[in-house]
C-alpha cells in the first residue's frame, strides 16, 4: 500500500482502472464461462435486470444530479436511442443484402455490438469519474475505484450474457469486454489531463450509455423472452429480471 501511495498520481489512476478492469472482468467471465448453453436465454432475464437496474438506480440519477440542465440530458437520451435504431437498422440492413456467410448468431451480433458500444462510453465516464477522484485525494481516489468495480461486476456479467446471447463465442466476448475496459484508462487520461473541460460532459455521455442499455434490454431482449410463453419459463424469467435489478440496488445501496 505504501508503494502505491509513492508512486506518480497519474500512474495510480492508470493501475487503479488497469486493476479494476481486470478483476470486474475476470469475476464477470468466470460467471459467465460456468453458464451451460441451455441456461443462457433464461439468464438473459439477468442481464436484462442487470441492464435497466444499472440505468435506472445508477446512471440516469448520477447524470442528472451532476447535470445543471436535465434537459439537455434527456435529449442525449433520446438521441441515443434514435442513434440506436438506426444503426441496428443499418446492421439488418447489411446482413440482408450482403450475407455474411458462417455467422451463426442468434440476431447476427447486433445487441452484442450495441451492448460494446454502450458500455466503452459507460467505462469512458467511469475513468474520468476515478481520475477525479484521485485527483482531489487518493485514499478517495482508492474508494471511489473499489465502488466502481463493485457497480461494474453484476453489469459485467449481464454484458458478457448479451454477448453470448447474440451468438458471440465466449472468447470473443471476453475479448470485447476486455476492449470495453481500455475505455476507463481513455477516461481517467482524459480526466487527468482536461478534467474540467470533459467532467463538463459527464451527465451527457452517460445518457448516451444509458440509452444503448434502454435500448438493447427494450427492444432486443425482452421481445425475446416474450417468444418463450411456457409458464416455468415465464416465471424463472421474472425471477431472473427481479435478481439482476436486486443486485443493482444493494450494491448500490451499501456503496452508495
């Protein structure tokens, strides 16, 4: 511990999201990696929880309690989700009129890659967030990074199912979310070095991560559970949703 709290600012908020990244993401991939195959739609009810657990209780608040105009950040909102349609569309499109022979996944990787998409912004804000952090105290700087990662594994772990979900092979989507997580690095860069000028557009880019969650849970995967209307299932799903929100909210509650 007293190494670290020698070594260079900037190099402990790189380690801290170096760390972070890599502890969230093994916890998420060992979860993961457990789950047979005939078990993923039902825990797709998990990430859906997971998903609109972490916008609603986590990000949507935090954006508009840092954000001097919420009006501006529901437009980012729904701008997200137009800007969302719209590239899934141009994803439909392209495999319509071109192919793409040998893929096999379940809706040719489109909530998957939106899923990636979301969560670099998401890991983007987080690194600025611990940047900040550090920069005005690094016992804070250690806490507000443990908190993080403590937020991030349950979503972690609801991503890697969208991934599998989407047909992606587990080593693929561990790759992705390990990609996904060099966004916090970026982030905490960024904050280190222009803290005032992108702290400035926090809430913002956190609404667009939240409009890629509404979106992919909404529109791709709750229609999905609706295609399975046996009454176990039924059940396991609602069950499944109401974990992954739970686990949201306690961890959210005890970490405040």
């Amino acid at each position: 511990m007293s190494t670290f709290l020698a070594l260079p600012v900037l190099l402990q908020i790189v380690l801290a999201c170096i760390v972070g990244s890599l502890v969230s993401l093994a916890i998420a991939g060992f979860a993961a990696f457990r789950v047979k195959a005939h078990w993923i739609p039902t825990f797709v009810s998990f990430a859906v929880g997971a998903l609109l657990g972490a916008v609603f209780l986590d990000i949507l608040p935090h954006a508009f309690e840092e954000s001097k105009h919420p009006g501006r950040v529901a437009a980012f909102i729904l701008a997200g989700i137009m800007v969302f349609f719209v590239l899934e569309k141009m994803l439909l499109w392209r495999h319509h009129h071109h192919g793409d022979e040998g893929v096999h996944e379940h809706d040719h990787g489109r909530s998957g890659y939106m899923i990636v998409v979301g969560d670099a912004f998401h890991n983007f804000t987080d690194g600025v967030i611990i940047a900040s952090a550090f920069l005005a105290d690094v016992k804070l700087g250690l806490v507000t990074a443990l908190a993080i990662i403590a937020h991030e594994i349950p979503q972690e772990i609801g991503d890697f199912l969208v991934l599998l979900h989407s047909g992606f092979g587990k080593r693929k989507a561990l790759v992705l979310n390990a990609l996904t997580g060099l966004a916090m690095v970026l982030g905490a860069l960024a904050g280190f070095f222009m803290l005032r000028q992108v702290s400035a557009w926090i809430p913002e880019v956190l609404a667009i991560a939240a409009a890629s969650m509404i979106y992919v849970a909404v529109a791709d995967l709750i229609p999905g559970l609706h295609r399975r209307t046996a009454i176990r299932e039924s059940v396991l799903q609602i069950i499944f949703i109401a974990l992954g929100i739970g686990l949201i909210g306690t961890i959210h509650a005890v970490l405040g």
